[in-house]
C-alpha cells in the first residue's frame, strides 16, 4: 500500500474541492475588504512618522497642523491613556521586558517610527496635516547591523541591553561528537529583510456604538481587543473587534497595525475613523522578516551520517521586541531540520538595533533554518564525494527519533516519499539553452512546526446550530487570510453532520458574537480550529443520534449523516431515514439542544530554557523541493527552469485549497531566494516601491508542480497536517544547492541576485 491510505477515500466532502462562497464572492468581485467600508460622516486617519533614527525627541508642534480647516484631531504620546504595548514573554534566558510605546514620546528608535496621529475631514487635508507637524529631533548613535549590535561597546536601543532573548537548545555531548566525526563542515549563512507585500494594505474603519468602541480591520489576530482596551484604559466588554475577509497577511498583520491609532482617533473624536496605509508607507514601517546569520558546524562518519552539530544564530529583531523571542526559538528548535542529530548544541539569540521592526513572517523563524542546514547537506555529500540524496536519505528522522529538545517524534516522518516524488516529478534535466549557460539541479527536505509553541497552553472553541428547516450555522471567532480558513471548517462540519455546503453559513472573526478561535498564525487555524469544530459537529451528533435512532427503529452507530438526511446505513431497515430539519424538530420537542458549543485544547507541555529541554510544538509537516535552474555565467541571471514542490499534508480537506497553499508559498519563497531585499542604509528604508522592491510575477517563474502526500497521520482534524508556511520553506535551499551544481560555486546569501552570482564566478576565475 502506498502512503496514501484508504480512509482517504471515505469521506464524501473532506477530499473534494467545491467551490465555497469565499471563491464565489472573490470571483465576483464581491467580498468587502477592511478598506471597503465606509461610514456616515467618517473623518480620515494619518500616522506621523519618524523621518530619523535614532533620537531624542526635543519638543512636537502640533499647533500648525491642528489650524488647517477640515482638521479634528492631532493626538501626540500625552492624549495616549496607557502609552504602551509589553509582548508577553516567552521564556528564554535572561528576556527583556521592553515596551513599545503606542507613540513615540521621549526618543523615537526606527525610521518610520509613529509620533502623532490625526484625523480631518478628507484623507488629502489629514496627509497635509501630517506633513506640518513638526518635530525636533536631536541625534543619537544608532546601530544598524546584529552582530555589531553585539558588541560591548555598541550603542544601546534599549537600557537594558541589545540581547533581546538567548536560547539554548543540546543534546548528548557535542565537543565529543565533533571529535569522533571523520569529516567536519562549517559554513556561514546569510538572509535577509523581507516584505510581506500582501495584495491588501492594512486598513481598517472604526466607531463608537451604544458607548462600545468599534474596529473593522484587517488583522489576523481578533485577540488584541485586549490591548487596544488596555491602551484606552476601557473595560474588554467596551472594545469590539471585526476582522474582515483578507487580502493577504502572510504574518504581518499578526502584531498591531491601524488598530491603536484607529482607536484613539475614534475614541478621542467621538466620530468614525477610516485609516488605509498606502503601499510606500507599509514598506516603510511594517514590520519585516528577521534576517538571520546562521553559522554550522557539522561532523559526520565517511558514509555520511551525522554525529554532531553546532548551530549558532543571529536575528535582527530591530528597535522593537515584538515576536522576536518566539521567532527565534522556531529558527533554533529547527536549525537541524529533518535529519537525526544525536549531538547538538545550539544558540539563537533576538538582537535589538535601530533597523524597523522585525516579527512574524510565513515560516515564522524555521525557514530561514533551511537554508543553512540543506546547504550542510549538500556540502557533506560534496566532500564526501556522495549523492546528496544518499546522504540525506541515511540521515531522515523517523517515527520514535528524538529532536534536539528531547522530545520523540510519533506521526509519520514523510521525508522520503516526498523526496521521491518531487526527483520523479522532475525527471530528466535539460540541456542549456546557450552557450553562456549552465543547467543545475537541486532541491531541500524541510520540516515546519505548526501549531503555537506547546507552553502556551493553545485553545480554540467553535458554536455549532442546526436549525429548524435543517440548515446549519456556525460561529467562530477565526480570521480567513484568503486561505480559506472558514471554508474548511464548513467542509468538516458538512462532512460530519450531513448538511450540504450551500446550506451552512459561517460567521467568523467578531470579538463581540463569537467564540474565541485565537489568530490565524503558525498554522495554527486547521489545527486548533478545525479540531474544534470537528469536535463540536461529533458532539452534536453525539446528542441528537439517539433521538433519531429511536424514530427509525435502529442503533444509533448504524445512522448515517448524508444529504441533509439522516439514514439506516446498516442492518434490516437499511436506507429509511429523515431529514435533519424533522430530526431537529424531534428534538425540540424533546428539549434536546440542536445546538452546540465545544473547546478544544492543544497539547500542552513545558519547556525548560535552563536545560534546553522539553516540549516545543505538537507536530510537523515534511516536504521536498526539487528545481533546474539556467544560470548565464555573463550576465549572472538565473532562470528557473522546473520546479516541483512535495508535501505530506496528513490530509487534504480541500485538494485544490492545498495545491494553491503550495504553489503560493513556493512562489513567494523564489522571491525571497532570487529578489526580494529590504535595503537599509543606517536605517533608513530604500526600497518603500514596488519598482525597488521586487516580487516575482507570473511570467518571472515557472508554473509550481505540486506533488501532494497524504500520510493521514497529522493531528489536525482527520488526520490533517498545517500546510500554510511549509511551502515557503525550502525554496532558497533548493535554489542555492541547484546553482552550486551548474557553477561549481555556493551562494551562501540571500538574495542570489544576478550581482551576487557574478561574484561567485569570479571567485571561480581566481
């Protein structure tokens, strides 16, 4: 039997990929974003932003933008009635508590760092407005660079230190490991600032309704109701939070956007708000991937396995904490991929400069990782003079291996059949086009946590309703990305309780009318989400069974949920049934509830910083990318040929939902492999367009060959895996290991821009 299982086949919805109304409505042009909404009498929102980095603020002159006709507001850091945001703390060694004002009101650390906020009557008047509030800044040393940020003498961001966290993760005895291996193989890994440049800029419209302040927003997170209220000094029950269906988020609209400033606006003006940042302004103060140094050292036996391994990292966390802390424990917990590593020790460390913020970003920490430990892979089996592939294949994890924090692993490691399925894929290569160019192959296993770090305890709830003509309606407070978070759940619920797709309503994202799902990140939404909807419909079904089976003269594990009826799927009375909407009626005349609330919760575990042990996230998801690339040794441009992305994904709810999962993410990780770079010089953003920040497009790329795996051992619902950042995982790797084998030289830092692999021939000539 092949790794995909039979009980695939059982589901009559899960597996399939209708059409849900999100397709419908986004085809249609229907779909309200956050930047959609408009209200009565609504007054413009505009951020003042720092123009240096660092200083110290002398004195802010509000007096002239305040004058200008069409003006209400100018709010500065004394109209904030709570002027800070603390991230919860993760628990690495020695963590800072840092906080972030809402406004700058002492010294402003970043460019683009927000000062002030106002809102007039038109968004020209409030973009004037902005422009003539002046402040006085007096310059500090700043610093730029992580590792320069490392030293003693280094100008601090935050009095406390620049070492934001130090996490220590080891296993077994390294020195010795390192002492016994055969050969040894260190190399330097280097990537950089990226921007998330989702479609959907981040926007939002706010107002006040029977004295509760309102937020439509883009936001993957519902939950900092928390601290907008806190920053208002209101009562949780006083702030409500409406998340939009969004065009993307990709991680950055994880931490706070528009919300604060909305919120002071609207509370401070009684009037509703609407704030929309443009392109240029979200590339300059959004916050960014973290750009990590990654350096190894990895001992290994002639034939190839690994006895031991040295990781240390560096995260530019910029002048912010953030989510720093989480993101760094990730690229750690990770650093030694898919492979079995009985001797490791490890250190990744969150460093504060004076570049913008870093945070959450697809990948979350645990791509970055991939780059440097394929790149090992691909180095050992060169020295060793080995197919890469053996080398690997020798070195694959399995069901019972323990990782470096101690923890065993107990689903299916999938490696290998992904790895055979993306170099079957990609066949035969094919020869240059030119004679200037050189044709390379490459590809990189990876593996992707999904699900939040097991310490925090992770719960999410789902509130199911059968009504009375038989439909179906469900609440939940998830926020859809685009991804299809809520279409999934309708999925599961549909194929639990037998109600058709077009008879479910789903309503999601509301801090006021749903249950709490928690943010839609770490590919976490499926997971906790769907295993709690999945949860609730069995309940449901639980309770209302017995009703039904009593009716139909049955047991009630002989009933079957199908096409809005509930029929005798086994025994004497085989196919009589009735439908739901007289099942419900039955049960109301009963006083058995057809509807249903249930929480799920997590793995829970604990991890000790001290000792670098314990749990750290509930699963994993494996793939391999494999790709040819043409490199032209004049000019330096590479083009990538093929590309084929593999991955076991437990289960697919929705086949063709996955495959756009894997072509996205592996599109966005070529950008990130070939293109893109945020520049900073000395902290200032020289790349806030689209024409100096490159994404690639269509025509840039190939089409992205999907190869799905379903191992059916996730532990999302069914049997699901988390396929949201996976994809983006391996892709630098992949590319990098396919140009080392057309040119004979390793790129080493990202991006591997045409001037970067000129350099690298170059070196060749020497």
């Amino acid at each position: 039997m092949t790794l995909e299982t039979e009980a695939v086949e059982r589901f009559r919805v899960v597996g399939g990929s209708p059409a849900h109304h999100d397709f419908v409505d986004k085809v249609k042009g229907s779909l309200l974003y956050a930047a959609d909404w408009k209200l009565p009498g609504m007054l413009h929102g505009k951020v003042v932003r720092s123009a240096v980095a660092p200083g110290r603020m002398v004195s802010v002159d509000i007096q002239e933008a305040r004058a200008i006709p069409g003006v209400v507001a100018v709010l500065t850091a004394q109209d904030v009635p709570s002027n800070r945001v603390v991230e919860h703390a993760s628990g690495g060694l020695g963590e800072l508590t840092v906080e972030m004002p809402v406004l700058a009101h002492d010294r402003v650390r970043y460019v683009g760092e927000p000062v002030a906020v106002v809102a007039a009557v038109s968004a020209e008047i409030a973009e004037q407005a902005a422009e003539l509030v002046a402040v006085d800044y007096a310059d500090l040393p700043g610093v730029f660079d992580a590792e320069q940020a490392l030293r003693e003498d280094a100008p601090r961001v935050h009095e406390d230190g620049n070492v934001l966290v130090n996490w220590r993760l080891s296993s077994g005895d390294v020195e010795a490991g390192l002492a016994e291996a055969d050969v040894v193989v260190e190399g330097e890994y280097r990537s950089q600032h990226v921007e998330h440049a989702y479609l959907e800029p981040e926007a939002g419209v706010g107002w006040i309704e029977n004295g509760v302040l309102t937020l439509r927003v883009s936001t993957q997170v519902i939950e900092h109701v928390t601290d907008i209220a806190a920053i208002l000094e209101l009562p949780e029950n006083k702030v409500r939070v409406i998340a939009s269906y969004m065009g993307g988020g990709f991680g950055g609209k994880e931490d706070m956007t528009v919300e604060p400033y909305l919120a002071l606006l609207v509370w401070h003006t009684k009037r509703p708000v609407r704030m929309i940042w443009d392109r240029q302004e979200s590339m300059l103060a959004s916050t960014k991937r973290h750009p990590f140094v990654m350096r190894y050292r990895t001992g290994v036996r002639r034939d190839g396995t690994i006895l031991a391994q040295h990781v240390d990292i560096i995260g530019d966390a910029g002048a912010y904490p953030c989510l720093s802390a989480r993101v760094l424990f990730a690229g750690a917990a990770l650093s030694c991929g898919p492979y079995r590593t009985p001797n490791a020790s490890i250190r990744s460390r969150a460093v504060f400069t004076n570049n913008v913020p870093t945070s959450a970003f697809r990948g979350f920490g645990a791509m970055q990782v991939v780059f440097g430990y394929e790149s090992q892979m691909d180095r050992i089996a060169e020295r060793l003079g080995l197919p890469a592939d053996e080398v690997r294949r020798r070195n694959f994890l399995a069901r019972g291996d323990f990782i470096p924090t101690g923890e065993s692993l107990e689903t299916a490691v999938a490696v290998p059949e992904t790895l055979d399925r993306a170099l079957s894929r990609l066949g035969e290569r094919g020869e240059p086009s030119g004679p200037t160019k050189r044709v390379g192959r490459g590809f990189a296993c990876g593996m992707q946590p999904y699900g939040r770090t097991i310490w925090f305890y992770d719960r999410a709830s789902a509130w199911l309703s059968l009504l009375g003509d038989g439909t179906l309606l469900i609440r939940t407070g998830v926020t859809d990305l685009g991804a299809g978070q809520a279409a999934s759940l309708c999925q599961i619920a549909s194929e639990i309780l037998g109600v058709a797709l077009d008879d479910i309503s789903i309503y999601i994202g509301d801090t006021a009318l749903n249950p709490p799902a928690g943010g839609t990140f770490a590919t976490r939404q499926l997971y906790m989400s769907g295993n709690a909807l999945l949860t609730a419909a069995r309940e449901l079904v639980d309770r209302i069974a017995p009703v039904a089976a009593e009716l139909l003269d049955c047991p009630a594990d002989a009933l079957v949920f199908q096409d809005g009826l509930v029929r005798v799927g086994k025994g004497e009375r085989l196919g009589t049934g009735l439908s739901l909407a007289e099942l419900v009626k039955e049960c109301g005349d009963r006083g058995v509830s057809t509807a249903h609330l249930s929480t799920w919760r997590a793995e829970a575990g604990t991890f000790d910083p001290s000792t670098g042990k314990g749990g750290s996230f509930p699963d994993y998801t494996y793939g391999t990318h494999a790709a040819d690339v043409e490199v032209d040794v004049e000019t330096g441009e590479v083009v990538v040929l093929r590309y084929v992305a593999s991955h076991d994904v437990g289960r697919a709810i929705n086949p063709v939902r996955v495959e756009g999962q894997i072509q996205g993410g592996a599109m966005q990780g070529l950008g990130y492999a070939l293109l893109e770079d945020i520049v900073l010089e000395e902290g200032n953003n020289v790349s806030t367009l689209f024409a100096n920040y490159l994404i690639p497009n269509a025509l840039d790329m190939p089409d992205i060959e999907v190869e799905i795996v379903e191992s059916g051992e996730g532990k999302g619902p069914l049997g699901a895996r988390g396929i949201g950042e996976p994809p983006i995982a391996p892709c630098a790797a992949a590319i990098a290991n396919a140009i080392t084998d057309a040119i004979g030289r390793r790129p080493s830092r990202l991006p591997m821009t045409p001037e970067r692999v000129l350099e690298l021939l170059a070196e060749e000539d020497q």
